[in-house]
C-alpha cells in the first residue's frame, strides 16, 4: 500500500473522531440549556404553589378585618339603640345590625373556606418541596455529567487534532485537498474499501474491473468513478 494512502486512512480514523468529538463538544451546551429549562419550570411550578398558598391567605385575612369592621360598626349600632327614643330610629338600627349579621355570617363560611383551601395549599407547596429536592438533584447531577463529558469532548478533539499533524506531511496538497472536500461532502467517509471484490465501499456501485486492479496493487491513489471517493484494497 502506498504511504500517501496508509496516512489518509490514519488521517480519516483521526478526522472521523475528531467529528464524533466536535458533535459531543457542540451537543453540550444543547444538552445544558435543556436541563435548565426543566429545573427552572420546575421552580416556576413551586412558586406557583407558594403564590397559590400566600394568596389565598391574603384573601382570608382580608375577609377577617371586613368581618371585624363590621363587628365594630354593629356595635355602634347597639350603642345608638340604646341611646335613641325613636321608634322609626331603633328600627332601622336594627335592620342594619341583621343586615350586618348576615354578612358577617357570609363572610365567616368563606373563611372556612379559605382556611381549607389554604391548608391544602400549604400541603401541596410541602409535597412539591420534597419532590423538587429530588428532581433539582438529579438534574444538578446530569448538568455535572454533561460538563464533564464535554470537557473530555475539548481535551480528545484537541488530542486528536495535534495527532493528525504528522500525518499530513506524507500527503500532497492535491490529494488532501481533494480529500477534505470529501469528507465534508460524503459524510466524514473520504475513502473507502472496495467491497465483495468489485464494489465501492461509499455508493456500493460496480467499480471498473482496471480500477480494481489498480487498487489491489496499490501503485497508485484511485478512486470511485461514481462518488469520486478514494478507495482502496483490505487484505
């Protein structure tokens, strides 16, 4: 075999991990982004239980101090009854004060209300705690995972690329040319071995019969008539 062709097959081994290395190395920070959106609309669903709780004791606490003030102004309304000698007067007092009454009565069964639902907030916003906890570990352990797996990405990317240096001085400047628009357009596939004797290992079609030899003897860099790929003859 040809020097020239043992250093593109080094080279293609080499460029091949390389964009196994780039794809990992790109796929990180996707993979990152992703993992952040999931714990942040975690968090987000969290905190809508916490404004869920708080608000609907806000609602509660605002019931109380309308029912208290009602309670103050049926109190004056006692105190008014007790000072008029006015039939008419008394009367409407009266009226106001069972008007009162019965809204003080309304409010207080919303407060029950509110006070379970408020409870049952606060359960929720406790059982979504435990289960972010959970969720943000996991998730905080992916992220480290796939820091680590990118970083190891960058240091073999870098490896590889300062072992392909030597490679490059045993191929001329028109076959790696050729061979890195290639591997671009075939899919990181430059060349390939012929295949069952007669065909290319890249398109798989019928390689001439001179060109197979030509490949077997290794004379002489070859290539597919059809994809343009280099080939070669494995023993």
């Amino acid at each position: 075999m040809l020097e020239e062709l043992r250093n593109l097959l080094v080279l293609q081994e080499r460029d091949t991990r390389i964009l196994s290395a780039q794809k990992n190395c790109e796929q990180g920070p996707l993979e990152l982004d992703a993992l952040q959106k999931k714990l942040e609309a975690r968090k987000q669903a969290l905190q809508a239980h916490k404004m869920e709780a708080q608000h609907v004791e806000a609602e509660r606490k605002s019931l109380d101090l309308d029912a208290q003030s009602k309670r103050q102004q049926i109190a004056k309304s006692k105190t008014q009854q007790m000072q008029t000698r006015k039939n008419e007067e008394f009367a409407a007092l009266e009226h106001t004060i069972a008007h009162l009454e019965a809204e003080i009565s309304t409010t207080e069964d919303k407060e029950l209300d509110l006070m379970e639902r408020y409870e049952n907030a606060q359960r929720a916003v406790a059982d979504e705690t435990v289960l972010f906890q959970e969720f943000e570990k996991t998730v905080l352990h992916q992220i480290e995972t796939v820091k680590q797996r990118t970083e190891n990405a960058q240091k073999e990317k870098a490896s590889l690329q300062a072992s392909r240096e030597p490679f490059l001085a045993g191929i001329s400047a028109a076959v790696l040319d050729r061979y890195q628009r290639l591997l671009k357009s075939k899919g990181g596939r430059a060349i390939v071995p012929v295949l069952q004797g007669s065909s290319c290992g890249g398109c798989h079609m019928e390689i001439p019969s001179q060109t197979v030899i030509d490949a077997k003897t290794g004379a002489k860099m070859v290539a597919c008539e059809n994809c343009g790929r280099f080939i070669y003859w494995q023993e």
